[in-house]
C-alpha cells in the first residue's frame, strides 16, 4: 500500500492495522524531510510499526515547480485517466518507480487521497513555467536560433 504523507498520520495508523497482516505500508514525507516525518510520528505517541520511508536522491522543496513531478502528473493522467493532486502524489510516484523496479512482483495499492483543489493553482502555474518553456524551445528551433 502507498500513499504520501504530509504528517504522516494516515500511513502510521494504516501501518498498525496491516503491517501485522503481512501488508507493508510505503510513504514518502512530502513536507520536510525523512527526519521530520519521524518527529511527526513520535508526536503522536508510541507506536509497533511504522511505515517504509522512500525518499528522492536530492530535497524537494515543497509547493516548489519541478519538471519531473509535472512530468509524471501528466504520464499519469494519459495512462490511467485519473487526475492526481499536484503537490503530493508526483512525488510520491517518483519514489514508487525505482521502489517497483526493485519489487516487481509486489502487488502495489496506491491510495488516491483526493484534494484536487490545489491543482485549481498548481496546474496555471506548472502550464505557464514549462509549457511555456517548451513553445519557447520549439519556437528556438524553427528559428535557428
């Protein structure tokens, strides 16, 4: 099962309910990094199980534009006709495909956790900073410039 995590407070309680059934639960902290996801599990108290923690090779600043998250938002929505939230599942989903390359016999629930108002905001500005670029680009090309 993944899903993204903000606080962390969903995937940590979904860890006690399946991790004991062999179910492992994935997140990736999509405010702060990995030490501060932990903070935020420990301020909820003591815990059995906790969820596996995948993270990107560099920091990703949150609310910032990236290329690869605008990229893997919209591979996602041709491919599985399902909109996604901007801000959380292109990271996460980043942090899945090397996971699957890795497992790929792994059965794999991604959570879809709603909150597409953000992408009302998201989306303009992702359109503008990099749709933008790649008309500049081709217009580049066709001029030799």
């Amino acid at each position: 099962m993944a899903l993204p995590s903000g606080t962390g407070t969903t995937a940590l309680y979904l860890s006690q309910i399946l991790m004991p059934k062999n179910i492992e639960v994935l997140t990736c902290p999509c405010v702060g990094g990995k030490q501060y996801l932990k903070q935020q599990f420990d301020e909820l108290g003591h815990f059995t199980y906790y969820p596996t923690i995948l993270e990107l090779e560099n920091k990703h600043h949150f609310g910032k534009l990236y290329l690869q998250d605008y990229e893997i938002w919209q591979q996602l929505q041709d491919e599985t006709d399902i909109e996604f939230d901007l801000l959380y599942d292109p990271m996460m989903w980043r942090c899945l495909l090397p996971w699957l390359d890795t497992n790929p016999d792994v059965s794999l629930l991604y959570i879809h956790q709603g909150g597409l108002l953000g992408n009302e905001t998201m989306l303009p500005r992702y359109r503008r900073k990099y749709d933008a670029d790649k008309t500049n680009g081709s217009q580049r090309l066709i001029e030799g410039t």
